[in-house]
C-alpha cells in the first residue's frame, strides 16, 4: 500500500474510532425515566490528527524513513515531485539527527529520538538526493520536473 495512502487509511481509523467513542454511550441510553443526564461536559478527545492528516484528502507524496543505529531505510526510494510540490517527510528514529537534502538551496531536517515529521518543497529541477547525515546513507533520490 502506498504510504500516502497508509497515511490516508490512518486518519480515517481515527476519526472511525473518535466518533465510535462519541457515539456509542448515546446509542446505549437508558429508557428510566428517573434517570438525570449529568451535568458534566464530556472529557475531550485525547486523539489528536497530526499537521499532515488535516489537510486536503489528496495529501500528495509520504516519504517514511526509519532509522535503527545504523540500519536506516529506505535505501534510494524514487519519489517523483513537480516544482514547488511539497514533501512529507515522517523520521521514526532510535536516536536524534539531521537527513541532508541536496537541492538548490540546499535544505535539511533534524530529527529527534522518536517521530519526527517535516516537509520540503524543491523548486528547482533535476535530481535530489535526501541522505542521512550520520551515516550517510541515501534515502530517497526525488527527481523534480
């Protein structure tokens, strides 16, 4: 499945679930008559959609890296973008770092232990290379029309 898509499928878990938890205690009234509804206003959602989830349902291009010590992956993946198109970029990582992004003008993402999620946009065409500083490891190869 396509990460844009794994992404997509996510978001609507989400929602499928907050408005299950919502809707459920409704549906499960009690028909008592002596029943008083409470006065407490019901506790806020904890589940909270990332930046990248509420934007428009075509949420463009997804790239996942995942870094393990030394291990980082993936390795190369070809990602197709036109001028000026964003890039999400989600890093889930064992240790804090920085994915170099070789475009014109250079750019780069620092990365915490745990996810971390970005996005770059590369006005100007030809092939990018997105490697991880620390190892130096080339994650993606993005080639902008």
């Amino acid at each position: 499945m396509p990460t844009y898509r794994r992404l997509l499928w996510r978001f609507s878990a989400t929602i499928g679930v907050t408005l299950t938890l919502v809707l459920a205690p409704a549906a499960c009234g009690n028909d008592d008559e002596d029943t008083v509804p409470s006065a407490e206003p019901a506790a806020p959602s904890s589940v909270i959609p990332s930046a990248a989830t509420t934007e428009s349902p075509d949420l463009g291009p997804l790239l996942t890296v995942t870094i393990d010590g030394e291990e980082v992956s993936p390795n190369a993946e070809e990602i197709e973008l036109s001028t000026g198109e964003k890039l999400a970029v989600e890093i889930d990582s064992d240790r804090a770092g920085e994915l170099h992004v070789h475009s014109t003008p250079e750019q780069s993402i620092e990365y915490a232990e745990g996810t971390t999620n970005s996005e770059i946009v590369v006005s100007t065409p030809g092939t990018v290379e997105v490697e991880d500083h620390d190892t130096g490891a080339v994650v993606a190869l993005i080639e902008v029309r």
